[in-house]
C-alpha cells in the first residue's frame, strides 16, 4: 500500500468524468494535486470541493508550448497521471478525418508531449510515478473505434516500452485499461453498452491498482479478461468474428 500524504500529483484531465473522481480518491488520501484540462472553470470548482490542497493549471495537451509552461508551473512532481481523452464512435466508411485526428493527438500524442516535459526529471532524480489511462479498446482493433482504438493501442505499447526501459529504476509505470465508464464520452455510443461502470467505481478501482506494483490493469475483471483473450485469437478468426460481411 502506498503513502500518498504530500505526494505531489499532476493529473491531466481532470475536469470531469473519470479524472475527476480520481482527484477525489486522491485527495482524500493526502495527496496534494495539480489539475489540468483545456478550461479552469470545471477544475476550479473541483479543487474547492477538495479537502487536500489542489493547485489549477490550464494545459492544452495538443499544444507543446502550453504542455511545457504547464509542466514548469507544475514544478516538481512525485508522479504524474494521464487522462484526457476523445472519442468519437466511427466506421472506417464513415471516416471523418479532423475527429480521427483529434483522438489520435489527444489520447496518445498529448500524452507523449506531457511525458517529454515530465520525464527527464524524473529519470534524472531516479524517482516518479507515471500512470497512463488506456482502454481496453487498446488489446485488439475493433469495429467502429477508428481513430480510438489506434491510439489507445500507441498508448499501451509506450507504457510497455517505457517499463523495459525503466526496469530496475525508481521511475515506476503503470497503465490502467478500463471498459465503459458512463461520461460525456460514451454519451455517444447508440450501443449496448456491456458493465458500464460509473465514474466514481472506477476511480476507486484504479486508485487501488495505482498503489499497487502491478504494472497494467484490464478491469471490469471478466470484460477485461475477454479483451484479452481476443487478442490472442488468430488474424483470420478474429475479423470473421468481429468484421463485416
């Protein structure tokens, strides 16, 4: 179990859904936290709402200059905690070039501009703490997730690589990979939508996994074991099951 009283946590993301309810798991665990998101609005009413102290940074992650102004004001971190997403349900035959684009520059991009400003600190002073949220979108190309699917994928392949690289340092690196979790974002699906969770479980849920050594989490459990079980399907079997006809 990790300590988290005056860790300071820097959590991208953090105005809503699922980044919201982590600030408050973290917060009421001693952590002090630095919020972003495009808007100060949203994340100034959540640090008020905090009963540990919550500095507001605004931070455009697609936007390298702002993502380094925003990591400098953020100063020295004991961990950082990926969360901005988009998504947009879509079909390749449906492929709307700007939406890919944006889910492609946030969720995975964005992250990789965050980690380049976060990263050389951390490796430098041997220390930190680098949690990446993925999906489980991420284990193997799926219909209609054009755009999503891709980066999330980019995303999980990063955090394994920066494990290989960081085994045996003390910059530690975790990717959490959820199902559906009722935000804005899933709003969108005009589809059945299989353990749906809301935002508050799986904050409670990936905060547990963070203090744990572990390095990736798939949850709800019995969804995330047939994610990952579909990925070990053969190429042919997999889009006879899953393509169109």
């Amino acid at each position: 179990m990790r300590d988290w009283r005056g860790r300071r946590y820097w959590l991208v993301g953090a105005s809503e859904g699922l980044g919201r309810a982590l600030a408050g798991e973290m917060s009421r665990a001693g952590a002090a936290l630095v919020l972003s998101a495009r808007g100060t609005d949203r994340l100034a009413a959540l640090a008020a709402e905090l009963p540990g102290p919550a500095e507001v940074v605004p931070c455009d992650v697609g936007d390298a200059a702002a993502v380094a102004a925003a990591a400098a004001t953020a100063g020295a971190l004991d961990g950082v905690v990926y969360l901005a997403a988009a998504y947009w349900p879509m079909r390749a035959q449906e492929w709307d070039t700007a939406r890919v684009e944006a889910m492609c520059d946030l969720n995975f991009t964005g992250a990789a501009r965050v980690l380049g400003a976060v990263m050389p600190a951390m490796v430098a002073r041997d220390r930190g703490h680098v949690v990446l949220t993925g999906s489980l979108a991420a284990y193997r190309g799926l219909p209609g997730a054009i755009g999503y699917a891709a980066s999330k994928a980019g995303l999980m392949a990063l955090a394994e690589s920066m494990r290989c690289d960081l085994r045996g340092t003390g910059v530690r690196v975790q990717v959490a990979n959820p199902g559906f979790i009722r935000t804005r974002l899933t709003d969108r699906n005009d589809f059945r939508m299989p353990f749906l969770m809301e935002p508050e479980a799986a904050a409670a849920r990936m905060f547990r996994f963070m203090g744990t050594d572990r390095f990736s989490l798939a949850f709800p459990f019995a969804f995330g074991l047939a994610f990952r079980a579909a990925a070990l399907l053969p190429a042919g079997l997999h889009v006879r099951l899953f393509g169109g006809h």
